[in-house]
C-alpha cells in the first residue's frame, strides 16, 4: 500500500468496457514521512467515494484489480481507504 493526495478527476466517456462505473481520480504519491512528492501522478479507480484534496491508501497491481471487484479488470491502481490521521515515531527514523 502506498499513500498519496488526490489531485483531481477524470472523465472518459469511451474507456473498456469493464471501466463502466468506475470513477477515476488522478494521484500525486507522497512519501509519507515528510510529505514530499513522490514518483509522477497516476490514475487510479477510486472504490470508496474519496475526493479531491484528501489523502488516501491505494494499492497497485493484482491487490487493484481485487480492490475493483473483478481480477480481470484492467486496472493498475485503486484507492482503498481514505487517511484521517496519521502518527509516526520520529525516533526510529534513520538520521541523515
């Protein structure tokens, strides 16, 4: 599981088939230590109804395919859950 901002939408009226009546949300991982952008912004279907601006837990590969309800679906991310707080013990970090 990964962790980005959601940053926006996407709408495509012609997609596969099996995309019907998925909604699509465009990603911006971050790293979840400092906040800092991580990787390049993807597409993910989104199962859980979040929104832009909010902070979400998605998955990639066959975990996105199982989170979409089919494993056959042509999907390569999804969202699983929405992030309302997070806590992380600096003391275990590595020091640079």
């Amino acid at each position: 599981m990964k962790v980005a901002k959601v940053i926006g939408n996407i709408w495509a009226t012609r997609k596969e088939q099996r995309l019907a009546g998925f909604k699509l949300l465009i990603l911006q991982p971050i790293n979840i230590i400092d906040g800092s952008l991580d990787e390049v912004p993807i597409v993910a279907t989104d199962t859980i109804g979040a929104g832009v601006g909010e902070t979400v837990i998605y998955v990639g590969g066959s975990s996105a395919r199982t989170a979409s309800g089919d494993k056959s679906n042509p999907v390569d991310a999804s969202v699983v859950g929405i992030v309302d707080d997070q806590d992380i013990d600096a003391s275990v970090l590595k020091k640079a």
